[in-house]
C-alpha cells in the first residue's frame, strides 16, 4: 500500500501538519533523488512554488522550496545571470533521466520513480554543486538565506532575506546539505552571479591516472580554472571562463604549461556546444543519473569525495587490488564515481568519504564518536521526536 502524501500549500500549513505528525515522516521535493519506496507518510513540497523576490542588481534572488529548479535559471538567463554553483539537472542525463538499478540479487530494496523536475529546496537540502564548485563554491555558499519548519512544528529563519532571525547556530550553511534531517526547508535565498562572457573548454585525451596530473596542474597555478573534470571517452576537461581575452591568454598560458609536462598530449579547445554538452554530462554523472547510457550494466557504483592528492593513489588501490574502474572524476578528483562488483568497497584515504548510488544505500565510514554526538545533539534540537528521517 502506498503511504500518505501530504502537499501543503504554505508554511503555515506545513507546521500543523508537523506539529499534528504522530510518527515518522519522509521529506520529498521534486523526487529526483528519492531511493526506495517510503513506507510512511511524504511530505511533498512541491505546493511550495513560486519566485518571491528577484532583484538583477543585488544579485540576489528568494524561491519557495518547491520551485522547480528550471523556472529559477530560465528567469535568471532573461538578466544574464546564473547560478555559480551549477547544481545538476536530472532532465540532462543522457538517458532522459532513468537510474539504473543495479543491485546483489539478496537486496530487494526498489526505486521510487524518478521525476526529471529537481526543486530549489532539493538542490539545497543536497548541497547540490557542480563543476564550478572548484572555482565559486557549493551551494552552500550561495546560500545567504533560509527558512524551515523544524520537528516541532516551528517556523525558524535565518540570515539573508528573512523577517525573523536565531542566534546562536549558523543555520544557513546548516541546513545546506542536512538532506531533510533537520526540518522541512520553505525558502531559500541565494546569491546569484553574471553568466560569464566567454567560455572555452580544452580537452586531453588521457586515462584517469594521467588525468589527475592535468587537474592538478590546472588548478594549482595562475589559470582560475572553472571546471577540472574527467570522462572515460572524453579524458580531462579543463574549462576557462571570463572575459574574451582574459580566457584566451589563460587558455594559452595553461596550453603551453600541459605541453612543458613530461608525456603531456598538448590539449585541444573543445567546440562550445560540444564542451556545453560534457559538462552537463558530467553533472548528472556525478549525481548517479544516466549510468545505463555510460555503460554500466552491472556492479556496484560508489561517488566518492576526498582530497585531490589523493586521487591518484585512491585510483591506483582500487584498479590493481579490487577491480575498481572509474567512471568519472569532478572538482579536480575531489569527486570520483567508480564502477566495482557487488561486494567490492573503496579503499578511503583518511578523511574521505563514499556513498554507494546503486542497490542498498550504504555511506561509508561510519561518523567518527565527535561527529556522531554534534549530529545527535542537532537531531535533539531541531527534531526531538525522531520525525524526519532524511530525504534520501
């Protein structure tokens, strides 16, 4: 039997139906995140819609958390403006938006149908960021605003455009990420950022491991690079934005600095839809949308997030003792997704941390004691019966 949806058309509402919950509550937005069917009640947010401040000039911009996230960069494409942290879009996967599901024939754990739509609420609840993070940030620090109903039914804000503030936590880069832990997000406020004027993309035909020698290069000298990604068919991308001229002297600077690298191909620009096309690509990737059109028809996918020194050995651990092959690598080889078997797990380098996209969601290590207790204690305070049980 499906469980309840509850769609409130306000906060207001949404705090009765909180304060009126009698047990445990699943926290949907637009579902393009969502995994496993919910066996208790949804509370969908997508009654929450509506751009309620835009102001080009102050770069500013204020959206209910069920704004789907494409009317957001359509009215912000009308003033030439984006946002920075280029969250992902689940309607650009290459395979129209399907994950594959893939899983060991003992986990009977399904998948909720997927839904093309991403909210704001959802891209923030997720820390939702792509390529440009390693250049402008996450979203969390996009984010100069926000409202929530926490597990008491209360309606707290924080920072930015609010008319009410708290003291004490930092809640806006709180709640960036907090996947819905903490209470149901109504409203966010973000800065917004010009579209840059010119964009050039230069592509090296090279396996991971030579890749991350290039990102590295790229990201440690003076090229401001926006975007340090890599794909199996495509090798290290490398993309420059700014002002026409500024791109193109960056864009020598950084050829001619590959070139002088031992064994280095010399790159090549990328035509610009083509180079628009792999970065979109590679977002969606990231976030584990459109595997099945990457190949991948078995196994087990892993996203994992560590330094970008340690890359090179993560990848060289996986593929010579487990069999690990990477799919693709994001923010200079901060983010890595690799294919592996059904059993297989990465080998983490301290301070790193996985989290498996395919069959039984499983994140990997478990909190350290530290981190345990501040996140039970947060859970304490801002939803002390045990309501929320994350979104995904």
């Amino acid at each position: 039997m499906s469980p309840d949806v509850l769609r409130p058309e306000s906060e207001a509402e949404l705090a009765a139906m909180i304060r009126g919950a009698t047990g445990p509550l699943s926290i949907r937005g637009g579902n393009t995140r969502q995994r496993g069917f919910p066996s208790r009640p949804v509370i969908e947010t997508t009654g929450l819609t509506g751009i309620t401040l835009y102001e080009p000039a102050a770069l500013t911009l204020v959206a209910r958390a069920g704004t789907p996230l494409a009317e957001i960069e359509a009215l912000l494409a009308t003033e030439g403006q984006m946002l920075a942290f280029e969250p992902p879009s689940r309607r650009h996967a290459r395979t129209g938006g399907a994950i594959l599901e893939l899983r060991d024939e003992d986990d009977r754990t399904g998948l909720a149908e997927p839904s093309d739509h991403g909210t704001i609420g959802g891209v923030i609840a997720a820390n939702a960021s792509g390529s440009r993070r390693v250049q402008v940030g996450a979203a969390r620090d996009a984010l100069i605003g926000v409202r929530f109903v926490d597990g008491t039914g209360e309606i707290v804000a924080n920072g930015g455009r609010v008319m009410k503030n708290v003291t004490g936590y930092d809640l806006v880069k709180l709640m960036a990420g907090s996947r819905g832990r903490l209470g149901v997000i109504t409203e966010v406020s973000l800065k917004t950022a010009p579209i840059p004027r010119a964009s050039m993309t230069l592509r090296l035909q090279v396996p991971a491991w030579r890749a991350v020698e290039a990102l590295t290069l790229a990201l440690g000298g003076p090229f401001d690079v926006s975007g340090a990604g890599w794909l199996p068919d495509l090798g290290a991308l490398l993309r420059l934005e700014g002002l026409p001229a500024s791109v193109r002297l960056r864009a020598e600077a950084l050829t001619d600095a590959l070139r002088m690298s031992p064994d280095m191909e010399p790159p090549e620009p990328m035509a610009p839809e083509d180079a628009r096309a792999a970065w979109l690509r590679l977002g969606t990737v990231a976030a584990g949308w459109g595997l099945e059109a990457e190949g991948v028809i078995k196994g087990t996918v892993w996203r994992t997030v560590c330094r970008p020194s340690q890359t090179a050995s993560l990848l060289a651990q996986g593929v010579d003792r487990q069999g690990i092959s990477p799919l693709m690598m994001d923010w200079g080889g901060g983010l890595i997704l690799t294919l592996g078997g059904f059993k297989a797990e990465p080998l983490l380098p301290p301070g790193a941390h996985a989290r498996r996209l395919t069959g039984r969601p499983l994140t990997l290590p478990d909190p350290d004691p530290v981190t345990a207790r501040l996140e039970a204690g947060l859970r304490e305070k801002f939803d002390p019966r045990g309501l929320f049980t994350g979104a995904f």
